[in-house]
C-alpha cells in the first residue's frame, strides 16, 4: 500500500493554522489585502515560509525523535528559558481552544438565531469526541474535512474571478508608492500562526516514518495554505471596495452569485474553527497528559467542560496582547532552530 502519511500531516498542519481569522477573510485582508496587488506577492512570501518552516520542524522532531514541542524548546533554549515559554504556549493554546468554542457560538447565534450556549456545547462535544481518538482522530478529521474547505474556498474565489475577471480597478484607493512594508506583514503572520502549528507538528511522530515523509507533509501543507490564502485574497481585492470594511469578508464574497452561499460558508467557517480547535487542544492535552495521572478520556472530559465556561467570559483584549507576543517568540525559536538546523545538521545534543 502507498504510503501517505505526508497527506495527512499536510492536512493536520492547514487545518491547526485555517481558523475562523483565516476562513472568513479577515486576518487574510489585515495582513495582505491593505496592501493591495503586493498582497499577492506577500503571499507567495508567506507560502514559501510556510513550506519551509512546516518542514524543518517535521524534519528536526523526526531526526531527534521529539513527540512534543516542550522537548524541542529544550533542546534550542534549554531548561530555564524553555520554562518560560513552555508556559506563554500553554496560556496561548488553552485560549485558542476557548476562543473556537466561543466563535461556535457566536456562527449558531448570528446565523441561525440559534442559543450561543448551544454553539459553545456542540463544538466542545464533537472536538471531546476527536481527542479521545488522539492521533487517530486528529488525522481522520483533518484528512476528511481540509479538502471539503480547499474545495469550497477554491470554488468560491473562481466564481467571482471567472464572472468579474481579474479587474483590481477597485484598488486605486490603495496608495500605489512603494511600499516594503507587505514584507514585515508577510513575514509578521506566518509568526503569529506558526506557535499552534509548532505545537501540533512536534506532536505527529506517529505518522512521520522517514525525513521524505517529514519534507513533503510540510511543503504540501504550505502548498495548501498559500492556496487557500490565494483563493480568499484574489476575490477580495476584486472586491475591495465591497468587502474592505467588513470583519467577515469571505461571508460577503460567498454570496456573491447566491444568497444562499452566506449560509453555506457559515458551515464553512464553523469547520474551520473545528479543526483549529481540535490542533489547539490536542495540543495542550499531549503536553499536560504527563502532569496528571488519570486516564486520558477523564483528562479530555475535564478539559473540554473546564473549557466550556471559560469561553463565556471573552478573550479579546487578552488575545490582542498575547497573539503580537506569540508571534515574535515563535519567529525566534524559528529563527534559532532554522540556524542550527543548517549549522549544526539538526538540533542533536
């Protein structure tokens, strides 16, 4: 049987990243859009990191058999330092996990006038029924559900692009100086999203049999991303004017040719929270399992309720200090890991 295990990494690795910040448009517009056809070029920048950092961290935990990222920290940082941040990843993945529960909600509340709580209860549901699978799980849902989002989103950005063209009139408004900045932005973003990915690429061992197998799961994961990014960036700058404003812009764009599409893409999105939930809760079970000796159904059930209140008192203003944090500490175990990844042949003691 052909082996492919590198599919489900990939899978793994777009669904931890493709949350509702991604899926709807918003991050994709802050970070690229504002900048207008450099956006794309940003993103090609983007792509490119994203292929080869998913790699070097697959590669490097393959290599020095590490199963989770705290093993890594010690390795780049050492004990002391690795500590510290060990603990701002924790903080970061419980409240990602919160905050996919929370935007179940609201997508059952504003869509479907449906009771936020209920939102709340069934994403905690259906993620507790994924965790207690572990890897199994992680890898069934990802492999079943990434596609199901490449294939919507794909469609979606065509549509618009085969019935307006590739008209960016709109863009004028955009001031046309150079401007390098996009760079920064590029370069800022794959930061910010590469601590969830960190985490849940250490975490895979199981699926990674070989350095081939490590390569190719990270450059198709990129591959997927920049794809993804390019499909939801291109439909909106054709639609700049429409959507430029909105905090959801994609739920705009996928009504685009019908009413209905709004609806659909709600779906869409509420997947997409799904599957970053699911990364960021494996995530943080697989590093406090060691911690606590129950079994891992009671931790996972413990978790998910524990959580459940939690995403009621909001995280908004902690995210907004924590995510910029997030993202320079992430580039600089990227950096440091890049570094003797290449001078040292790996991260070997």
């Amino acid at each position: 049987m052909k082996n492919n295990s590198y599919i489900k990494i990939a899978s793994i690795y777009v669904g931890t990243i493709i949350g509702a910040g991604f899926a709807s448009g918003q991050e994709i517009m802050n970070f690229f859009g504002k900048f207008g056809v450099n956006g794309l070029i940003g993103i090609i920048i983007a792509t490119t990191l994203f292929c080869l950092i998913g790699s070097i961290i697959l590669v490097t935990a393959h290599t020095n058999n590490i199963s989770t990222y705290n093993k890594l920290l010690e390795r780049i940082f050492g004990k002391s330092i690795s500590k510290v941040i060990d603990f701002l990843i924790i903080l970061f993945l419980i409240a990602g996990y919160c905050i996919m529960l929370a935007g179940s909600g609201a997508i059952f509340y504003e869509q479907y006038n449906i009771d936020p709580n209920i939102g709340i209860l069934f994403m905690a549901i259906a993620t507790f029924i994924t965790f207690i699978f572990s890897i199994k799980g992680l890898s069934t849902v990802n492999t079943i559900v990434v596609p199901f989002l490449l294939i919507a989103i794909v469609y979606i950005g065509s549509s618009v692009i085969l019935h307006e063209g590739i008209n960016l009139s709109s863009l004028s408004a955009i001031n046309p100086n150079p401007n390098y900045k996009f760079i920064i932005s590029s370069v800022t973003y794959v930061g910010y999203n590469m601590i969830p990915a960190l985490v849940i690429l250490t975490s895979v061992g199981s699926l990674v049999d070989s350095k081939q197998t490590a390569i190719k799961g990270g450059l198709l994961g990129g591959l997927f991303l920049g794809i993804l990014a390019l499909f939801i960036l291109t439909p909106s700058l054709i639609l700049y004017n429409d959507v430029s404003t909105l905090e959801l812009p994609m739920l705009n764009i996928s009504s685009y040719s019908d009413y209905r599409g709004k609806y659909l893409y709600s779906i869409i999105l509420w997947f997409a929270m799904f599957t970053t939930a699911i990364g960021n809760g494996f995530g943080i079970l697989t590093r406090i399992k060691p911690m606590f000796n129950i079994g891992q159904k009671k931790l996972c059930f413990l978790f998910c309720l524990i959580s459940i209140f939690l995403a009621k008192f909001g995280f908004s203003n902690l995210i907004m200090i924590l995510y910029p944090l997030f993202g320079y500490i992430s580039f600089l175990i990227i950096i440091c890991a890049f570094l003797k990844f290449v001078f040292r042949g790996g991260i070997a003691k």
